[in-house]
C-alpha cells in the first residue's frame, strides 16, 4: 500500500486534483451559476481569445451547444459547424456504447468482439440518420476540413461525456493541429478526464456537486432545430 503522507503523486489523481485546485482558483469569485448560454459563450470567448486569428473552426454539438458556439466563432473569426456524433449500441444491449459514428469517421472498440456485419449495417443506418440531420441543419455546405486546424468544440455543459468524447475521438480521425473542449460546466470527474483526453480544456464551473448541467444556469430554455438553423445561417451571412 502506498503511504502518500500528503504527497499527490503522479498519475490520474494528480490530474484530478490539479483539476479542482484550478477550478477554484478560477471561481474563488464565487460565481456559482452562470445567467445563461450568452453570458456563457461571452465568458467562454474571452478564455478563448488566445486562438483568434488561427486557422481553426467551431464545432458545436447541437442543439444547446451552437448558441454558445456561434457568438465564439465570431469572437474568434473562425467558421461554425455542427458536429453530430451517434453511438454505435451492442447487439444485446442497444444503451451499451461499442463505438460511434460521425460523418465522415468511425470509432469501434474491438474489444466487444461483434460481427463486422453488425458493424457494418449499424455505421449505415446511424449514418443515413446523420446525414438527414446535418442536412436540416446545414443544407448542402460540405464539412469543413479539420486537417491541421485548431478544433475547438463546444456544448453547453456535460453531464456523462459519452456524446463528447466520441466526438473527441472522431475528430481526431481528421488529424486537426489541436483539439480544444470548451464548456460552461462539468462535474469534477469529467472535468479531470478531458483534460487528460484533449490538448486544451476550458471550463468555467466545475461544481463538487453535480446532478445535471441545467441546475447551473438561471436561465436554460430548450434550443429548437429552427433557432440552430438561424444561428447557423447568420454566421454564414456574416
């Protein structure tokens, strides 16, 4: 057994534990709650001011994440596009994540030992229901190349990190000079893994106590597909 006697040693709990003392210093201002996704995505902007300039792009993960990442695609002057991501289910247990799918990539952990067929006709089916989806809400813009740019992707919070961090893994299937994650708020957990998992994370709550990402924001309405078209539409005309 190892006697820390105060030491934090190297490892995941030194990761966690910088995490959190970091987090504290950041809101020992005592922000507790954030007023709503703009003064989130002002908050956010100003913490991502270091990328602007660069050859990058906004990915937000819809629908509560492209209005948060439109007023930081702007700020940044990068293009935005939503990312969509769906997990790939195991054949006796479809809530089970095996994998995910994206539009252009695959990510399958070979572990769960599932014919390739199965494999193979669920990429299609989730595929297809991508494609319906990226199409309502983009049109026929083609996906931006993430080929050596700063990605940084963009939600309104997280709760368990599955969607996220499928969508971290497909992006780097793009091979993008650097993968940011940028959020309002995150459980300490997470918060400690997707700094390990990216090159940047920037978050600006991670409460000890977490039981869902809305009990965080005095205001958080329901983002409709229209209120995502029209962001999205405005930042192509701007």
């Amino acid at each position: 057994m190892c006697e820390c006697k105060g030491v934090i040693h190297d490892g995941w709990f030194a990761r966690f534990y910088s995490v959190i003392q970091n987090s504290i210093i950041q809101n020992q201002d005592a922000m507790e709650t954030i007023r709503n996704r703009e003064e989130a995505a002002q908050l956010l902007a100003m913490r991502l001011a270091k990328y602007k300039g660069e050859k990058g792009v906004v990915l937000a993960i819809p629908r509560g994440g492209v209005p948060i990442g439109a007023h930081i695609a702007s700020a940044l002057g990068m293009p935005l596009e939503v990312t969509l991501t769906k997990k790939i289910g195991h054949p006796l247990n479809p809530e089970f994540a095996i994998g995910a799918v994206s539009l252009e990539s695959v990510a399958v952990d070979e572990r769960a030992e599932v014919p390739a067929a199965y494999i193979a006709a669920e990429v299609e089916r989730v595929r297809k229901s991508l494609q319906q989806k990226y199409k309502t809400f983009m049109g026929d813009r083609k996906p931006i190349s993430l080929k050596g740019r700063v990605v940084i992707i963009v939600d309104d919070g997280i709760a368990t990190g599955k969607t996220l961090e499928a969508t971290v893994q497909l992006v780097r299937k793009g091979n993008p000079r650097k993968v940011v994650v940028a959020v309002p708020v995150a459980p300490p957990t997470a918060a400690a893994h997707f700094s390990a998992l990216v090159d940047d994370f920037v978050c600006l709550l991670v409460p000890p106590f977490f039981q869902a990402v809305g009990q965080f924001y005095e205001e958080f309405p329901q983002v409709s597909d229209e209120e995502v078209i029209q962001l999205l539409q405005e930042q192509d005309q701007g």
